[in-house]
C-alpha cells in the first residue's frame, strides 16, 4: 500500500449540547489520490476538514498529516498544506496582490527576496493577474475563490485540502479550476476535494469516501466502485429478433432497449450482429456515482 | 508576524479615521479657547486646561486630559476588540492559523499592535496640540512653567516631565487593551467586543463615583487615570502613579491570560 498523507482512526466530534458531527471516521487517503469528499451539507464534511487542519479539536480519535499526529505536529505537518476552507477568506481593503503578500510574509523563515515572484507566479496560475491590484472588496465570488485557492497554492504544497472549492464559479471557472487541480496532480500534488456535488467528485476523483450524518458509509475508489456490473445495455431496432436470440440473458427490457447478463460486451456486440440484428447502441452497464452514494446511504 | 500585524494596523483606513477623530474634539476645544477667550477657572475642567490660555505649550498636555476619560479608551476598546473577532469576520482567522501562525503568536502580535496603536494616538494627539496650542493659544514665558503645587520647572523638567505623563498614558491604556482582546477571543462580532469593553469602563466610572464601592475603588481600571497630573508636582507625587502603573500590569496579566486560556483550544468554526 502506499504512503497515506492523511489517515485518521476513530475520529469523532461532539459539540458542547451534545450533537455529534463526525462519528468514528477512518479516513486514509494516499499520496497521489484525487479524493472525492463527498456528503450532504451539515453531513459533517467541514467539521472533518477543520479538524484536519487543527483548527477544530477533536473529542476523541486520532489525525495523522504525512505520518505526523495533527494537531500536535502542526507547525512541522502545515507548511506542507494547501487549504481552501469553508470560502475564502481575505482583508477586503487590500488587493489581492497585497492580501497574498502579506499571507506570505507570515512564514518568517521565507525569504523575501522571491516573494514578489511567488505570489506572481499564482496569481497568473489561477487567472486572476489582470486584477490583482484591485481591492479584493471589488471582487466577485469567483475571483475570491480564485485567490482563496492562489493562497493555498503559495508554497507549492504537496497536499491540498480544499473545501467546495468551485462554489461560486461560473462553468467556465469552474472547468478552469479543474483542469489547474488535474493537472497539479498529475504534477504529484495530493488532493483531498470536498464537495457535495456528485457531478465534480465523479469527474475528478481517484477515490471516494461518502459521509452521512456524520459517518464514513463508504470509502474506495472509484474504478472499483464503476467496475463493470456484468450486464450490457443493447439499444437496437431489432428487439423480438434480439429477445429470441439471448432468450434467458435479458434482465430488463424497454422502449428500444435490452439489458443483457453478459460478461463480454464485444461478444455480445459480435453475436448479435452476425445474426443481422442491427445495433444502435450497446455498452457495459456502470452504476452511477449517484447510485452507489444513495445505496451506501440507505444501507448505513 | 508582528511585522504582518503592524502592516495591517498602518494600511487600514480605519486607524488613521480613529486617530483623525480623536484629534477632533481637542481642536474644537483650542479654537473654542481661542476665539472666546474664555479658560475655565483654575482647579475646575480638565488638568491643565485653565493655564492653556498663557502657555500654549501646555495644551498638548490638556488635550490628554481632554481624551483620557473616554476618547481614547474607547478606540483602543473598538481596536483591540477587532484583534480575533474581526479576522474571524473577515474569514481570515482560519487560513492565518493554517498557514501555520501559533495562536499565542497571533495574540502576543495582536496586543502588540494595539500597544502601537495608543502610542501613535497618543503621539498624534500630543503633536496635533502642540501645533494648535503654539499657533492658537497664549506664548507667554519661555523661562518656565508653574508646577500645580505652585513652585517654577523649568523647561527641561517640563519636557521631561511631559515625556513621563505620555509614557503613563500608554500604560494607563493596557488594562482596556488586554480586556479588548479576551473579549474579542470570546465573541465573532468585533463590535460586541468593543461594547463589552466600553461597558466594563463604565462600570468602572459608576463605582468610581459610589461611596459604597469604597472598599474595591484601588483595584478599579479607571481609578488612577488621571495621575499623570502628579507628575507635574514639585517634588513628583509617585504614590497614585506606581499605582495606577502596577493596576494596569495587574489587568493586562489577568485578561491576557484569560485570552490565551480562551483561545488556545477554542474550536475555530467560522
């Protein structure tokens, strides 16, 4: 198995007046992952985050950040985090330039000569360098959101943690934040990603974890859990022909349609049409993410 | 991550309006002196007010008395109470405690950069009236000064004596800064901080006058504000000054503390 830059045991959160936000979460996700946080809002994902991050304590459990126990270790573990928490955060009198550059020069050990190059650097990355002298009370959402995520990308981290992090972000902005976070992984950057939206998990994820009420219902990833089920989708013209053809494979049938018990979909695909049953369609059949969420979901 | 603080401090507009207020009622009060002639009588008004119209220098030193009761608690009360709750408005306490900053970091440069705030208004306010008081008010004896007990200082004394009253006033600030900051870690509004600090004040100036709080006046915050006036006695009363001084170390110890116990496991939810 390889390296788990986060792992937590047990990890539980019971707020004073006894709501429990996170119950018994075991989270392990490893270097390399693009990790779909997935769960409802108020199903505890940020509790879980902030509790990553040291700002929320634990009432019981354990954290590991790259091996280190959170949050005693945070000093040493931190400056190697990105974060995007709950929407960004920034002094809205200043530019974004000026917001960055002062986030930078809390790190003392830095040096300042290339601080101006840095915050450069990801202000173009996340497009935001037409307007980075303006205040940032001028900004939109999206443009926070796109400082937000320059902020975490300061130190070239090799882990990020981001929470929803395309809330607020117009289609286009939010293509571009997933091409710039794809293409940071593929560079070998860790990402934890939590969202609620199912649709941006299943585009960007390696692995998935599912919370519910405050419990991790499922955790894998996510080629396993779209492996083939072993039935064929069959959309052709041809349906009586077709039905007495595979008589005693047909699962379901519909307007048009056929579902198919069959292990080998280009057999299947070779089978039908030497027969001259003409195909209009015809592929594997993957349970959608949103199946297997709800599933997961109603089975805890 | 003082540095940070104090940038922070300096490029907010809101400092420099906080100062330019301040400044606002002592000058109304030099132009008032000015055109009326009218100084309140000796022994009544505040400290030093009645000589102002002789020697103008001095006004520097009434406008501290002008602003010491209430102006400048209370902006050091909105300053200092914006210290944690005005980064969690802002949505920047959480990403400077990820990047990591130390929490007892973040409130030792918070308290800093509140103690620089009173020095710059302080130094604002002392500048700004003694530019009035030599432009504006009487510029009668270069020679020296009567001390409030009556005897002559010269003008070194004078200066340095001034140097000392302004220092005090610094110091007389801490209590207010330290309760600023606890109750900015306790609340996410900024402004019910510096309510809260406000209250605390007033409450201090209500048992002040009350003759059943006999017994507590010594340990009150505002008991001693105004000692800065024996320093210019003739020998230096110190008693009420170490008092007011040691009061004020008092305060910061107790709510400083009070802060870090405060905020040092606090859940940062916002």
């Amino acid at each position: 198995m390889s390296e788990l830059l986060i792992a937590t045991h047990g990890l539980t959160k019971v707020y004073r007046g006894g709501v429990t936000a996170v119950d018994h979460v075991d989270l392990e996700v490893r270097a390399g992952d693009v990790y779909g946080f997935l769960g409802a809002n108020g199903s505890g994902k940020t509790t879980t985050v902030r509790m990553l991050l040291g700002l929320v304590l634990a009432t019981e459990g354990g954290i590991e950040l790259f091996g280190e126990a959170m949050p005693k270790a945070g000093a040493s573990v931190l400056p190697r985090v990105g974060a995007l928490v709950e929407g960004p955060g920034a002094y809205p009198h200043l530019s974004g330039r000026a917001n960055l550059t002062l986030l930078d020069s809390t790190d003392g050990r830095r040096r300042r000569g290339d601080r101006r190059r840095r915050v450069g650097e990801v202000l173009e990355q996340v497009g935001l360098d037409p307007a980075d002298r303006r205040p940032v009370r001028t900004y939109s959402l999206g443009m926070r959101q796109r400082l937000g995520l320059a902020s975490a990308l300061l130190r070239r981290p090799p882990l990020l943690v981001l929470d929803e992090p395309t809330n607020g972000l117009d289609p286009q902005g939010i293509r571009e934040m997933r091409e710039l976070l794809l293409s940071l992984n593929r560079a070998g950057t860790t990402i934890f990603l939590s969202s609620h939206l199912l649709a941006e998990i299943e585009q960007m994820s390696s692995r998935v974890g599912v919370l519910d009420r405050g419990r991790l219902v499922l955790q894998e990833d996510l080629a396993t859990l779209q492996a083939p089920t072993g039935l064929v989708r069959v959309r052709t013209p041809d349906l009586s022909t077709a039905l007495r053809l595979l008589d005693g494979q047909v699962v379901d049938r519909g307007e048009g349609h056929l579902v198919v018990r069959s292990p080998d979909a280009a057999a299947l695909n070779a089978h039908l049409v030497a027969r001259d049953v003409r195909v209009t369609e015809l592929g594997p059949e993957r349970r959608s993410l949103e199946e297997i969420v709800l599933a997961a979901s109603e089975s805890a | 991550m003082i540095r940070v603080e104090l940038v922070k401090l300096l490029t907010r507009p809101r400092t420099w309006i906080t100062i330019l207020a301040l400044n606002a009622l002592p000058t109304l009060v030099a132009v008032l002196l000015a055109v009326t002639d009218l100084g309140p009588r000796p022994g009544t008004g505040p400290p030093f007010l009645s000589a102002v119209l002789t020697d103008g220098t001095l006004f520097p030193l009434a406008a501290l008395g002008i602003v010491l009761p209430l102006f400048l608690p209370v902006a050091v009360a909105v300053v200092g109470g914006d210290a944690i709750a005005g980064e969690v408005q802002s949505d920047t306490l959480r990403y400077l405690l990820v990047r990591p900053v130390s929490r007892l970091r973040l409130l030792v440069a918070k308290l800093v950069s509140v103690v620089v705030f009173v020095v710059l208004a302080v130094l604002a306010v002392a500048v700004v009236a003694y530019v009035e008081g030599r432009l504006l008010l009487g510029d009668a004896p270069a020679t020296g000064v009567v001390s409030v007990s009556g005897s002559t200082l010269t003008q070194a004394e004078m200066t340095q004596r001034t140097g000392l009253a302004f220092v005090y006033v610094v110091l007389a600030m801490l209590g207010v800064a330290a309760i600023a900051l606890f109750f900015s870690t306790l609340t996410d509004s900024a402004v019910g901080a510096a309510l809260g600090t406000i209250g605390v004040l007033v409450a201090s100036t209500v048992l002040l006058g009350l003759d059943a709080a006999d017994a507590i006046k010594p340990y009150l915050m505002t008991r001693h504000w105004l000692a800065f006036v024996d320093l210019f006695r003739d020998p230096i009363r110190w008693g009420d000054v170490v008092d007011g001084v040691l009061t004020q170390l008092g305060y910061l110890v107790v709510f400083a503390g009070a802060a870090w116990a405060n905020f040092a496991t606090k859940d940062v939810n916002r």
